[in-house]
C-alpha cells in the first residue's frame, strides 16, 4: 500500500483512486484523467504520489510545440539519469518514449497542465489514442500509468466525451473538488469554533490554495473577524482581490466574459430561477441556455433541480469567493483601492447576512444532511438532499422549503424522509419555525409520504428555550446548530 504523505491534507478519497489506478496489476498501459478547478491541490498531490511510486512528472507550459518538447526531453533526460537532454523530434515519439518507461514494472507518468498541449497541438488526443491503441506496444509490453492533468474544466471534461479520440481509453476520471465545510474548518483551524468557520467557509470556500492567499492563517478570533476580511479580502494590494474574477477569465472555453459575469451577478444578488435572470438581464429566457451550461461546466454556479416539482430548478453560485466579488468587490472597488474597506464592509453588512450567509448557510444544512447526518436523524438514507416550494391553498401562494430529504426506492416514487428550514441569522428559532413545518408536512404529496417525515430545523443562532422544551419530547423534530453540523450526526 502506498501509504498517503503528511503533507497532503484531507484528499483521502483522492489519493486512494490514484493508488488504485498506479497499483492496479492489469497488464498493459492505462490512462487516467485528473482535473478541477485551479488552486484545488492537483499538483501538490500528483507530484507526492510521483516521489511516492517513483513516477515521472512533467508540467506543461503555455508555450509552442517545440518549445515543450525541448522541456519533456530535459524532464525525461532527468528522470532516465542521462548527461544530455533528449531531443523528441515529434509528440509521437514523445509518447512513445513516456509510455515505455513502464515495460520493467507499473510507472505513473504524469502531464500536467495537458490543455497547454493540446492549445499547441490540437492532435495530441488522436496521437495518444494511437499509443494506446489495443495492439500497440503499450499495451501489449508495458505497465506505464499515464495520468493527464489539467485545470481547462471544459478541455479536460471534453477529452472523453463522445466522438473524442480518447472516449473509451481511460479507466479513472478524477475531479477534484474544494473541500467540504468540515474539512476547511480543520485545514483553516478554525474547528474548535464553528461560527468563525462558518463566516470563512461562506466568503472563500474551500479551496486549500485560498489560505496561503490570504497570509498563511484565518482570523484569530470573532473579534478580529472584520478586520482579518478589511485586509485579505477587501485589500486591493491582497492576491484574494481580484480572485472572484479571475476565476471566469482564467477558463480558456470562456470567450465572453461580460455575458458570463452579468449572470453570475444575477445569481448572487437573489435571482435563482431562469425566468428570474433573465428578467434581470433583459433577455428571453430561452437565450440563456449556453451561459447557464457555461458556467456549470466550469463549476461555477450549480443547477439544483426542485424536489417535489419536475422540470423546475434553481441555480446558485458554487463558489463563495465569487459571489463576494460580484456583491462587494466589483461594485464598491473604487472605494476599496481607495482604502476605505472598514466602511465598504460596515455598509454591506445587510447585504453579506441576507444574500452570503443566508444562503451559504442553506447549502451547508443540505450538506450536512447528505454527507454527515445520521439515518437516525433523518429518518432514513438521503438519496437526494433539495430545496422545493410547496403550494398551499389556505395561504394562496407556494411555501419554500429550504431542504427535503428524498430515499430512492425502486419502481416506487422516492420516499421524503425529512423535511427542513434553515435559518442563517444571528435571533434564535423560536416555536412558530416549528409550526411552519408542520404545516408544510401536512401538504406534501402522498405518494411520497408513508410515515410523518421528520421535521428539521438548522439555526446558525441556536433556539430560543420555548423551543427547545417542546422539540425535547418529539421524536420526530432534530435541532441542529451550528456545533452539531459541524461535529455531530
């Protein structure tokens, strides 16, 4: 077993598909694929797990054909301990040349940055198919591991699909995400105070990059939260000031950036339906399908599809530091280069409750419900954890409902097990919280509900007493704050 470096943090998952696909006894060379979004870790782990295994890695450049080839022929001349630098006269002798460093025993071989490559040669993808073509000698003499990494979202996604050259030749896809809320905590040190994690996580995420961005540390405390933000965040003078941005401009399938910035600034003051952004943006709702595509595929917004209710979805921003760009950043800039921070993040206080912490703290409540709560608590396995909107003839109008719980069934709608509200603000819930649930429990469909769905109910402020008393004698009602999401099932 190839046993994961210290260094790496968390990536457990991760780092076990590379072992598998590196240690695998199969014969023959095999492909995989490792891509995300850039500052995710990529490098960092493929280079550990080359020092690991004894593997190669080569890091492309944004540079012309001729001018990688010369670098692969140093990197393979290092690697193989010769005196002089091999000159490749062309990428096919190239990938011949990697591909047989694995005829004596199984060797990753590693290429970074590969959208470079293929910018510079468009055929790279036809040439590797070539090399690893049925009878080739790759597959017939040698173990080689060759693993094609890239942060061209859009690029790498498109290597596989259907009709490209190298559709049906990988066995591993690997996406690296940001980490999960419970994992930043940890890598910030912030775990041992949950509403400081949280105002973290909800304005840059978990990108493991974003710590070094921001100085090396978190705030230290509640008390010099605000100020910790004024410097790393708001600062022009900080790498975390333009990152919101940058983020859509560094993705090369992205040929109009204004278009794909004004729907994202849609999204995060508030839009979330299609119909919603496009009223926004003046345009018919029908116009805005390749930008909503867009930016899923760059994993930018996500589209999140109703619970109860086909054919209807929501979208929201996937990451934090971007809506913080196009909410603060980008509107109040001039004031920012100007120095006024304090008083930019003083004035946007309403702002950052209603439209970052509100929904930030909704999405971790899903979270949690999906990746850490207990089939106890949920009545039940979460197959999918969604928000919906209920309609209610007695009020006259639909009801949001900020998470249902579903258990997928065979040959039988899926099952509600539980249903939630989330509540982002600093004032306890109090009882009436709780009698909103239950009358949207009462209206849910009945070939969904074969016993009551539990009632939960998320609040970043904790609950008021009254509240507490009477969810302490009901089975069927979970409080969870922001401790329990944090360490609790």
């Amino acid at each position: 077993m190839i046993s994961k470096p210290a260094r790496l943090f968390g990536r457990d998952t991760e780092w076990e598909e590379l072992v598998d696909f590196v240690a695998a006894p199969s014969a023959g060379a095999s492909l995989g694929l490792v891509y995300g979004r850039r500052r995710q870790g990529k490098t960092l782990m493929l280079e550990l797990l080359a020092q690991q295994t004894g593997g190669l890695l080569f890091a492309a450049t944004q540079q012309t054909e001729a001018q990688n080839l010369a670098d692969l022929g140093v990197a393979y001349a290092a690697y193989r301990g010769l005196r002089q630098p091999v000159a490749f006269r062309d990428w096919r002798e190239g990938l011949d040349e990697l591909l047989r460093l694995g005829e004596e025993r199984a060797t990753p071989v590693i290429i970074d940055e590969f959208p470079y490559l293929v910018s510079a040669t468009p055929a790279l993808p036809s040439y590797l198919q070539q090399a690893l073509s049925p009878t080739s000698h790759a597959k017939e003499h040698t173990r080689t591991r060759m693993i094609l990494c890239g942060s061209a979202l859009t690029t790498m996604a498109q290597l596989l699909g259907a009709g490209a050259p190298l559709r049906g030749r990988a066995v591993l896809e690997l996406v690296v995400r940001p980490f999960g809320f419970r994992d930043a905590s940890v890598f910030w040190g912030l775990a041992d105070d949950p509403e400081l994690a949280f105002r973290v996580n909800a304005l840059v995420g978990g990108t493991p990059a974003y710590l070094e961005m921001c100085g090396g540390s978190g705030p230290a405390d509640l008390g010099s939260f605000d100020r910790w933000v004024q410097r790393r965040l708001l600062n022009p003078a900080s790498a975390m000031f333009r990152e919101g941005g940058l983020l859509l401009r560094e993705e090369p399938s992205i040929t109009d950036p204004s278009s794909y910035t004004a729907v994202l600034a849609a999204i995060s003051a508030g839009n979330h339906r299609r119909s919603e952004i496009a009223a926004t943006l003046g345009r018919p709702a029908t116009a805005l399908g390749h930008l909503l595509g867009g930016l899923q595929g760059i994993g930018l917004i996500e589209q999140v599809d109703d619970a109860l209710r086909q054919k209807r979805s929501v979208y929201k921003v996937a990451e934090p530091i971007v809506r913080v760009h196009q909410l603060i950043t980008q509107r109040r800039e001039p004031e920012l280069v100007a120095g006024r921070a304090a008083r930019v993040w003083e004035t946007n206080a309403d702002t950052v409750a209603s439209k970052i912490y509100g929904p930030h703290f909704e999405d971790l409540a899903r979270e949690w419900c999906f990746l850490h709560a207990s089939a106890d608590t949920l009545g039940g396995d979460a197959s999918a954890v969604r928000p919906s909107e209920v309609a209610c003839r007695a009020h006259r109008q639909g009801h949001e409902l900020d998470l249902v719980v579903t258990q997928t069934r065979s040959c039988a709608p899926a099952r509600i097990t539980a249903i939630g509200e989330a509540k982002g603000t600093l004032s306890p819930m109090d009882v009436p919280h709780l009698q909103r649930l239950e009358h949207l429990r009462a209206l849910l469909p009945d070939a969904q509900v074969e016993a009551p769905p539990k009632l939960l109910l998320f609040a970043r402020a904790g609950f008021s007493r009254e509240l507490a008393e009477v969810a302490g004698g009901r089975a069927d009602v979970e409080l969870i704050d922001l401790r329990r999401m944090y360490t609790g099932d």
